[in-house]
C-alpha cells in the first residue's frame, strides 16, 4: 500500500513526467541525493532547560526518533537575534553565549552524521519585537548596507560551521522577503558568491511560498528552497478529494519553477497545525483563532494531499517537516494543536512518504516499494 503513495494519490501529470528539457533540473542529477527526507530539529535553548538541547543526550533521542520514522536528513536551526524591522544589526547570542552554542551545534552535526544523517544548516533570525524577518527594512542606503554587513558576518559564523563539519547542505537566509525581492537582491547575490568561499557544499536558501516567483536570486543558487505553507483550499470543510487538488496545484508550481530556472526545488519547511481546516489559511497560528480545537485527522489530511502529488514530480527534491524539537520529551515547546506530528496521526502519514519511492530520487528502485516498518494510513 506504501507504494500507492506517489502513483496513486500523486496522479502523473504528462507534461512533468515527459518534458525532456528539464533533464538538467531532475532533483536526482543535479544534486546525485536521493530525495530529501528530511525533519527539522529546533533548538531547546531556554536557561530553564539547561542540558537539552543541541548535542545533548536528550537530542540523540529525537536523532534515533528521525531514523526510526525514515527520516534521511534533518535540518538544525541555530538562532540569532534581531531587535526590529529596521535591522541595525544581529547578536549570534540566542539564550546561551555563542561560543558555547557553536559547539553544540557541531556535536549536533557530528551525532546526526554518525547516524547516517545529512544535515542542512539553517541560521535563522529571531526578532525581537515579534514581527516577521521578512518585514526588515532599514530606512536609508546606509543603513541597508551596514544591515548587508551584519547579516553576512552571522551567516559566515555559520558557514564556517558547516564547511569544516562537512555539512551537506547550507541556506543562506530564511524569508528575507525585503531584501531578495528588490532593488536589494544583488546584495544578497554578491553574499552568495563570497560564502561560496568559506563553504563548499550546496546552498539553498529558504523563501517563503507567496514570493519564491518574485525572488531575484534563484540563479545564484544549487537548490530552490521553499518555505512551503501553501494554502491547499479556499473554504473550510474541504474534503480530502478537494485538498489533493491543491495539491496538484503545488506540484504544478514546482514542476513550473524547476523549469524555469532549470534546477530542482526543495521544500525547506513544510507543515500544518493540528488543528481543524489547517490548510485553508496555514499561517494563522491557532493562539489567534477562539476555541481552538486538536484536530489530528485535519492535519494527517494536509499533510497527505500536499506531500502525495509531489512524490511523482522529478524535479521535486524532497522536504523538511517543521519540526520536531532538541528534547523529545520536552512539551512545553508548543501545544498539542502545534506544528508538530511527532506521536499524531500526520506522523503515519511522513513515514509512509519517507518509505515511498520518489520520482527524485539517485537511486531508483524498480518493483515495489519496501513496507514501512510502522504501517500508516496509505
């Protein structure tokens, strides 16, 4: 039944799985990975939790989790801070001194190697005043460029990182929406190339869903990533059957957006609460919604209709599910209507994606596909 995941439910579009013109963005070719099967692992660095998070033992716990769901990657997301939307510069200090944080996340890396892991290294930021990193704007051409500086001198701590860690893969921001949409990007284009420099493996870089068409940097890139909380329907109550549609919307996106820019596109975050209809608007976080109900069947449904689809698309390299956490057995990290799958319904759902045979991936399988280990919903 694994099997029927990508064939199935993913139902083939003809022009994706005939167009020879994209054999140079197939996902496998250009990068020779499989496809990412990947979870994202957020950090415990709150000093009321001292001994968690990255590095620790608690994090090779949820490390053996990832391998047991199939999991071939994880994506770990060190933090640095911003004050406001004007940018005036960023603080590497996230809850614990920098230095000390820095070598967490090298034991982490090297814990997740040992296991067979790949590992993409995602230096996030954090703002202070609680509004989005992709609102950051300062004011005058000075101030930009100082931001250019301060921005760079983070990320390059963080490449430094992945380089001599033998880190797979590096995104060089995350929804900077402000900068690589505008007359900005041949900033971020110039950063690209120097950290080029420093690190050796491939770059991505993690745009959100509603401007990846608009990003001015996809050239600069190995990878197109995408943070991808994609809205599957319009109306509450959609059924599963209407879901999949949306679905097949996506899948039609990447499939154009590979084509376009001839290389293969990755999902950097994927993700719906567990809450009802979490993909009819799934940036609204249900701490803003009255009455909040769990609902983990709506959210093994999002889950299922965004992911099936994709799994039949060459040219789609695979996905990191936001996410699990550094202490397994830490919940005061979100909710029970979070993001997280980890013990839900939508948990069945990954791992039948994760035993799956892609259409991306290096090493094709013919037949049919091995069972998962722990039987899911397919």
């Amino acid at each position: 039944l694994v099997a029927t995941l990508g064939g199935a439910l993913g139902a083939t579009s003809g022009a994706a799985a005939g167009d020879a013109s994209l054999s140079t963005a197939d996902a496998s070719s250009a990068t020779n990975h499989d496809a990412v099967r990947g979870l994202t692992i957020g950090p415990i660095e709150n000093g009321y939790h001292p001994g968690v998070g990255y590095g620790s033992a608690a994090y090779a716990r949820t490390l053996d989790e990832c391998r047991r769901m199939g999991a071939t990657w994880v994506a770990i997301t060190p933090f640095g801070r911003v004050a406001n939307l004007e940018g005036r510069g960023v603080d590497p200090t996230f809850e614990k001194p920098f230095p000390q944080n820095r070598e967490d996340v090298r034991r982490a890396i090297g814990m997740a190697h040992e296991r067979g892991l790949s590992v993409m290294l995602v230096p996030h930021l954090w703002v202070e005043s609680g509004d989005w990193r992709a609102k950051i704007d300062p004011p005058t051409e000075a101030a930009w460029a100082a931001w250019a500086a301060t921005y760079e001198a983070y990320v390059r701590l963080w490449a430094e990182v992945a380089e001599s860690t033998h880190v797979e893969m590096l995104s060089a921001g995350v929804e900077l929406r402000s900068w690589v949409t505008t007359s900005h990007a041949p900033a971020f284009s110039a950063l690209i190339r120097r950290l080029r420099g420093v690190y050796h493996g491939l770059i991505t870089y993690s745009g959100n869903w509603d401007d990846v068409d608009q990003t001015l940097i996809l050239g600069d890139l190995d990878v197109i990533g995408i943070n991808a909380f994609y809205p599957l329907a319009e109306k509450e109550g959609a059924s599963l059957a209407k879901l999949l549609e949306g679905g097949q919307r996506v899948r039609t996106k990447v499939h154009e957006l590979a084509q376009a820019w001839q290389k293969p596109v990755l999902f950097t975050e994927i993700g719906y609460t567990t809450r009802p209809d979490p993909a009819v608007k799934p940036w609204i976080w249900p701490e803003d919604i009255p009455n909040v109900k769990i609902d983990e069947h709506a959210q093994a449904d999002a889950y299922r209709a965004l992911i099936a689809p994709l799994l039949d698309e060459p040219y789609f390299m695979g996905f990191f599910v936001w996410r699990l956490y550094a202490d397994p057995d830490d919940v005061s990290q979100e909710s029970g209507w979070g993001f997280s799958p980890r013990g839900k319904a939508a948990e069945l759902v990954v791992r039948d994606a994760f035993a799956a045979t892609w259409a991306g991936d290096f090493h094709k399988r013919r037949g049919w596909t091995v069972a998962a280990k722990v039987p899911g919903i397919f």
